[in-house]
C-alpha cells in the first residue's frame, strides 16, 4: 500500500525538530513532540487512532520517534493535555521558515465551515455557510445555508496557494470580523509589497475594511455586496479571479486532509484537529 506520508520522509525529521523546541516552551518534554508530528502524519493518510497505532510501528515511526507501537488510546490522552498553540505555533514555523524574505503581492481572506461532531458541543454555533455549487445543483438552488459548529478563518498567499495566517471560532462569527487581526498577524510576520492587493468576497464589504487597507497602502479588490439601494458588483480587476486560490485551500483542506471529518468535542480538541490539517497541508504543499 503506498503511503502519502513516505513521500513526507525527508520533512518529518525538520517538523520532529521544530516541535521539540516548541513543546519545551509550554513545559512538555522533547518525547511529547513525536505525538504533536504523528497527529500531524494521521492527517497525511486520513487514519484513524487505531490505525495510526500501526503505521507509527513501521520505519516511519521510528522516524518520528517511536521505539515501539503505543496503546491508540495516547493520542486521546495528548489531546486531553496539549496546548493548542503548540500546533499553531508550529504552523507559524513552518511559514517562517520557508516564506523568509518573501513578498507579499496577493492576499485573499474568507472562511470555512467544520460541523460539530455533536449538537451537545458547548463551543461550537449555529452558523451561515455559502453552498458549493455541487450542492445547490443538487438542491435545485435551495441549499441549506445554515450549519452547527465551527468557522476556520483564514488569509492566504493567493500567488502560492498558501495559508499564511488563520483563526479558529464559532460559527456564528461574521467573517469580517477578523479582518483586522488576521492582517496584524500577517503584517507582523510578512513583508507585505507595496501595492499588494486584497481579494475578498462582498463579505469584506465595509468601510472599517476599506480605510484599513488605505492606510496600509494595499489595494482593496472586494466584491461589492447590494444592500438596497447599491446593486452587487464583481471587481473588474482582472486579478481578483485569483480570490479563488484560498477557496481551492479549503477544498484540499476538506478532501485531501479531513479537515470536515471531525470527530471531537470543545474547542481545544476541535482546534488541535484543524491545526494538524493546516501543518499537514504545509508539509504537502510548501516545503
């Protein structure tokens, strides 16, 4: 059987690396690292724990740090202890690392939906979501807009289809709301060209938005949203067909790394499964 993850040999020994030195600044032990790149590795195949158990008992195993096969119940155990932000601050390594000195010329910003795994999750909202086309062709226009759960908010590298700044919330969280941080944390990282643009849906409408983005000398490209008395509008800009970049993000995220199978309760274990998708799509698409 061919394993995706055998084609990630030669990044897992630099991702191993990068996590020990993380998981020691929230007090773990270098050992606690090989659970946060197996997580990660689960992702890659799309197993489960069980069948995690079994891949981390081959070389690939060893390779993360695994001198035997555990019991599959640890990988509950590392997501009941571990600080979310270990994964998302080994997502911000990765992009460090191998984004150093690079321009930014395109940033597009939107949202996903990840359903709850239960109604009886206290964290997770009702919220709105856009259909696929797939499935309002298959509603005959009439989708549900309407989910139960979370929204991965995120801004992308458009040119390289790279996700280089990202929040977890509820899904009852408008998307413009975190405009301003996710580009504070881009800006804080990043060197943003001068004349860089921003690609967003009619979502990111709003005046707040546009003075913003003035000020930081990037262009707004944002689809106009018609509220009575303006009529919708598509930026003639002819790059602001490249917005798409961040929806092909989501649907790699989605179909290829299980971002949408999710099997876990409250929003630390929900936030440690979207970060090991996010790190997986990072070890597969950027180094």
């Amino acid at each position: 059987m061919f394993l995706r993850s055998s084609s990630h040999t030669n990044k897992i020994p630099e991702v191993r690396a990068a996590a020990c030195i993380i998981v020691q600044h929230y007090g773990y032990t270098r050992k606690f690292a090989k659970h946060i790149v197996a997580l990660v590795i689960k992702q890659i195949e799309g197993l489960t724990d069980v069948e995690l158990v079994d891949l981390v008992g081959t070389k690939i195993g060893r390779m993360i740090g695994y001198r035997e096969k555990p019991d599959y119940s640890i990988f509950s155990k590392v997501r009941e202890r571990a600080d979310p932000a270990i994964f998302e601050d080994l997502n911000k390594w990765i992009l460090q690392d191998h984004l150093k000195g690079k321009q930014l010329r395109l940033l597009a910003q939107d949202s996903t939906d990840i359903p709850a795994f239960s109604r009886k999750d206290k964290h997770a909202r009702p919220g709105h979501r856009t259909p696929s086309k797939r499935e309002q062709e298959d509603a005959n226009g009439n989708a549900n807009d309407m989910f139960f759960g979370y929204k991965l908010h995120a801004i992308a590298d458009a040119e390289n289809e790279v996700p280089i700044g990202f929040f977890i919330a509820p899904g009852n969280r408008h998307d413009s709301v975190f405009f301003h941080r996710l580009l504070d944390d881009v800006k804080s990282r990043f060197c943003i060209a001068f004349g860089a643009k921003f690609l967003a849906d009619s979502g990111y409408d709003a005046t707040r938005i546009y003075k913003e983005l003035h000020y930081e000398n990037i262009k707004a490209v944002i689809a106009i949203n018609g509220r009575g008395h303006r009529k919708s509008e598509t930026p003639k800009d002819p790059e602001y067909g490249k917005r798409w970049s961040i929806e092909r993000i989501f649907s790699r995220l989605k179909v290829v790394f299980g971002l949408t199978n999710n099997k876990f309760i409250g929003m630390k274990k929900v936030s440690i499964h979207i970060y090991s998708c996010l790190i997986a799509y990072l070890m597969t698409y950027l180094m």
